[in-house]
C-alpha cells in the first residue's frame, strides 16, 4: 500500500477566455502532469481526443499556445472550478481545503452561454460553491483513464451532444 503525502497547491493555469466565448468548460483542479505543462496534460486523458472528433480538427499534438486558439477560434473557454486546495498527486479523491476559482469573474469578461463540467468532483464543487449561477450547465462524464468505465467512443457521443448546440459552424 503506498501512502501518498497531500500537498497545498495553487493553480498555476491560465484561464483560456476572451470575450467572444460561449462555452466554459471547467475540469477540478489539473493533474500533476497538467501542472507541468498545459490543461489536459497526461497522455492518458482523453479530453483532446473528444475535442478532435466534435471539431473535426487535430488537437492531440498541437502545442499549448495552438490548442488555446483552436479553442478560443471555436468560442471555447477552458479552466477549473477550484484555485487552490490540498491535493495528494492527481487524485480528486483527495482533494481538500478548497478556495474555487473566480468563475464569477471570469464569465462576466465573456458572453458565456454554456458550463460544461468535466467529471463528478468538477460537477458536485461547481454545485457547493457557485449555486447563483443560473446558466445552462451540463456534467459530463469525466475524460480522465480514471474514469474506465465510459470509453472513448461514449465519451464523444455525450460530449457531442453537449456541444452540438453551441459549436460555430
């Protein structure tokens, strides 16, 4: 059994939004691999595969200042419900001692029309600490390799119809 020590971070992202935005996706909080690079940044995690197949463009590989436009050209915000907590590694089990982020901010700067929430943890947070929030928000399920029992193909499906409505075409 190994014992994982929970350590305090802060979020060191920035928010991908500019002021045409229409969708704000929010994940929890990112992994230690997303940490050291970019959103969604463990090979593993399937967010940028489920992008590629609802926009039909290539994400996968693009650098991070590639797929922030990419997302901003499709009206796409992307950030976390929570600016700092405690954290043991990657795990949103662990997750403890949170401040949520500045999401009231962060959508009036935009013309947000849709929140979608990546996951359960992103999902029962936004619900505890933004309950005033009166947009469209949708949960879906979460595109981590943690979350095994919803494949790739479902995960699209889902996520599709979701942003269906709102994507420019």
């Amino acid at each position: 059994m190994y014992i994982y020590m929970i350590t305090h971070c802060s979020h060191l992202l920035k928010p991908i939004i500019n002021k045409e935005s229409q969708i704000l996706i929010l994940g929890s909080f990112p992994s230690v691999m997303s940490r050291k690079s970019f959103y969604y940044g463990h090979k593993s995690n399937r967010f940028w595969k489920v992008l590629e197949a609802i926009l039909n463009i290539e994400l996968y590989s693009k650098s991070p200042n590639e797929k922030a436009k990419i997302l901003l050209d499709n009206k796409i915000a992307l950030y976390d419900v929570i600016e700092e907590c405690d954290i043991s590694l990657s795990s949103d089990s662990s997750i403890k001692n949170v401040t949520p982020a500045p999401l009231q901010e962060l959508i009036s700067s935009a013309n947000i029309k849709l929140i979608l929430l990546n996951g359960k943890k992103a999902t029962s947070l936004f619900y505890k600490f933004f309950p005033d929030i009166t947009l469209n928000v949708i949960s879906l399920p979460s595109t981590s390799s943690a979350n095994a029992a919803c494949s790739l193909d479902n995960l699209i499906k889902k996520w599709r119809d979701a942003l269906s409505p709102y994507i420019v075409k």
